[in-house]
C-alpha cells in the first residue's frame, strides 16, 4: 500500500472508531450507568484490526495472526467486563469521576460523559491498537521467526490475562469484602497478560516496515497500564495501588 493508502486506512479508523463511541453516548443518555465502556474499550483494539484485515494489502497470514488473536484477547475480556459485579463496580466509578469533573467545570452530565469518556476512548483505542492496522498494509516479507515469536508471546499474554481474571473472580464471588484486595494483587497479571499480548502483536507487525512505526501502541500502553497499575486513577488509592 502506498503511503497515501495507508494514512486513508488510519483516517478510516479512526472515524469508525469515534462514530462508534458517538452512537454509545447518545445510547448512553437513556441509560442509567457507563460502567459497560469497560467492556467496549478490549473491542475498540479490536474494531481497526477488523478493518485493516478488509481494506489491508498485507501478507495473508500475519493479518490472520493479527485478527485472530486481538479478537480471542478481546472477546473474553468484554464478556468478564459485562459481569454485573463489573458494571457495578465501573458504573460507581465513572459516576464519582464524571461528577467532580462536571462539577469542577460546570458541564452537564451528557457534555461530561462525551468529552472526558466517550471521544478519548476513542483516539486512545486508535493508538493502542497502531500494531494491528499498521501490521497489515505490508505484504513482503512473509512472517519469519519474529512474527512467529510473536505470536508465541500473545498466547501467553492471553493465557496469563485469563488467569487474572479468573483468579480475581472467584475470589470476589467467594468474599466480597476481598474484592478490592483480590485486585490489588490480581490486576498485575492481567497487566502484564495485556502487555505480552500487545508487545507480541507488535514483533507479528515488526517485521514489516509501517509496522515497525507502529512501536507507539504498546509504548503508549505500557505508560497507560503502568500509570494505572501505580494509582488506578481515578479509582482508589487507600489499598495500595
């Protein structure tokens, strides 16, 4: 694909991406909670890699490889993250952080969930997911070792997630009042699952050219989960973080 192509695929991504979380807004006035974004954002990763995999010029099988293991990372984690005890948990979240915020600027609540949610999920998914379009608008070289290795690692990354997750989830179900300590200390596998999945889709795209440029998602992600995982703001900061 040409440079011009390629900047036409990104631009399409990118406008999918904020007219889907524009239609989840105007959905959203009707609903009580947000809490279901949690669920959208694994999604969201996965929205350019779909589109990539239909309007991509790349080799065959990595676009395979890239699509199919965003979507078998995605899809577990959006289905955990509709959960009600998730919901919960993320609809009181957003609700304390969305009413400081609109009180803080004097914005309705509407304006509030659009410019502070909404709109940034969507630009922060386009840039995370930069592995997964960029990686397949290159057809030479086929994928080599690199790719394969990969690969190996995304698995894992998927694999070690689950683990988290299952894991912070019996533990809830077994005590509520452990919840917060459970994720606490189970959150950091899922972290680190999400890193090995992202830094893995990256080596699949590395050995193509545009793919290589594409080292600004997992670095953005890394910093993202990092920042997270240190004070999950704007969750909260009495358990240790």
């Amino acid at each position: 694909m040409t440079l011009a192509e390629i900047a036409a695929l990104l631009g399409l991504n990118l406008g999918l991406l904020l007219a889907a979380m524009a239609g989840l807004w105007a959905l959203s006035l009707r609903w009580k909670g947000i809490g279901f974004i949690d669920a959208v954002w694994p999604l969201a990763l996965a929205i350019p890699a779909a589109s990539a995999f239909l309007f991509g010029g790349g080799d065959p099988v990595r676009k395979g490889l890239l699509l199919w293991l965003v979507a078998l990372w995605a899809l577990p984690q959006a289905w955990r993250r509709l959960a009600p005890a998730a919901r919960a948990e993320a609809d009181a979240r957003y609700a304390a952080a969305n009413g400081e915020a609109a009180a803080r600027r004097s914005w309705s609540p509407g304006r509030t969930r659009l410019l502070l949610v909404f709109l940034p999920q969507a630009a922060l998914a386009w840039l995370a997911s930069l592995p997964v379009q960029l990686g397949q608008v290159d057809f030479l070289p086929a994928v080599g070792w690199i790719g394969w290795t990969g690969a190996v690692l995304a698995v894992a990354g998927i694999g070690l997630e689950g683990i988290g997750s299952l894991g912070l989830a019996k533990r809830a179900a077994a005590d509520p009042s452990a919840f917060r300590g459970a994720r606490r200390w189970l959150r950091r596998p899922e972290y680190l699952g999400d890193l090995a999945v992202w830094w893995g889709l990256f080596l699949i795209a590395a050995e193509t050219g545009p793919g290589q440029a594409s080292v600004l998602g997992p670095i953005f992600l890394t910093w993202l989960l990092a920042h997270w995982a240190k004070t999950e703001n704007p969750r909260r900061v009495s358990d240790g973080g």
